[in-house]
C-alpha cells in the first residue's frame, strides 16, 4: 500500500524559522518531524512513499532524504502550491491506483494504521479520516460521525463543538476520489473532496487513543518537544 506524505505549505504560524527550515523538517528530539511520518508509515508496510515538496524546497528535502537514507522516499516536485489534495490529484494519479494513505507533514502522531485500513475497507469507504480527542477541539475541524462512525458533518472551528474529536491529519482513499470533477488545480481535501464523499455516506472516521501532536504554532511545537 502507498502513502503520502504533504510536506508543500509555507508554515506562516511559524515564520521567521520556517522561511529558513520547511515545517516538517523542525526538529523534535534531534529527528525531523518527517522522519517519525516516514517510519510509522514504514511499520505497517506503507511503501513506497511520496513525499510532495515545493520547488523552492526540494533542495534541503533532497538533503533529508540522503542523510536518513530514505530510499522508498520518493519527492514530487511541486511548483505552485495546490492544497492538500492538488498536488495529488495532478501528479499522483497514475500511482495510486489501489487503496492509499496521506498524511499531513508536520505532525507527530502514534496510530495503528494497519487496523484503520481495516476498518476502511470493512466500512466499504471511499475516504477515512483519522480522529483524536483533543481538549480544545474548538482550535480544529471537528468530525461530526453517526454511531456507525460515518461522518456526516465537519464542522472547522466551531464555536460550539459537539464533540472532542477532531481531524488528526491522517487519512486513507480509494483512487475513485480522482473521478470527481474539480473546477480548479488548487484542491483542498477537506474543503473539495471530502464533502463530495459526505454526500455519497461514505466518508468514515477511525478514532483512535495514541498520542498526537500538532506542530503548527510555536506554543504547540514546543509541546511537542517537551512531551513526545
């Protein structure tokens, strides 16, 4: 099974570091935040991997792939910035062809992904996303799920959320995703493709107890430091 990693956005919560160091090559525990993606995909046979880059970036990436010897590490030059599904929909397609997993670049996340593809593919889903409880659920996109966990709203950044769980950044897909029409290159996953799946009931959400952290802010990043 293939993963991606998305590891293209300009990380504005974190500037100025991240105008010198692209966010998911921060350091956390002298190993960059990547380096933990790469590895738990590795675990549970997730391979090869691609990682999508941005063109001003694929040099220093190209170094991290050479350092860590990442050789089932494969960078998809990215030249304009097109969201969290764009660059998959325009340069990954003809790759994924069977069920796949992407994940967000710049998080640090323990989960059993071998049980949430099964649960996936016993739910007959087209997309599902990852889930974890937070005590600030308010801060994220908040999956609104029935009791057979198929979500049927996602709420982002509500002011008053019904539930604790929110995205964890991590989700698996069938290739039939790249057969909805998309107005635009530039495609968010949230925002353009997992409101299509709603509507076909079949986006799915896999909660899980492992730990999470997002790196997206320094008060964040560093509690990752602290406590990963």
């Amino acid at each position: 099974m293939k993963g991606v990693i998305q590891a293209g956005g300009m990380g504005t919560r974190l500037h100025p570091v991240t105008l010198e160091i692209p966010k998911p090559l921060l350091p956390v525990k002298r190993k960059p935040i990547i380096q933990y993606l790469v590895e738990l995909f590795r675990r549970y046979g997730v391979k090869p991997i691609f990682v999508i880059v941005n063109t001003k970036d694929i040099e220093v990436f190209s170094k991290w792939k050479s350092e860590y010897k990442n050789r089932d590490v494969t960078l998809v030059e990215e030249k304009d910035r097109l969201g969290t599904w764009g660059g998959i929909q325009k340069y990954l397609r003809s790759e994924l062809s069977e069920t796949f997993v992407v994940s967000n670049g710049d998080e640090l996340k323990e989960i059993d992904v071998e049980a949430m593809v099964r649960f996936h593919k016993t739910k007959k889903a087209l997309a599902t996303v990852a889930a974890i409880k937070v005590e600030n659920p308010s801060d994220y996109g908040v999956l609104v799920a029935t009791k057979e966990r198929r979500v049927k709203e996602f709420l982002y950044k509500p002011k008053n959320p019904t539930t604790n769980f929110v995205m964890a950044g991590l989700y698996v897909a069938e290739p039939a995703l790249f057969n909805f029409h998309y107005e635009s290159e530039s495609l968010m996953a949230e925002e353009d493709v997992f409101w299509r799946v709603m509507k076909e009931e079949k986006l799915y959400e896999f909660k899980y107890e492992g730990r999470w952290f997002d790196c997206g802010t320094f008060e964040r990043y560093e509690r990752a430091i602290m406590n990963w």
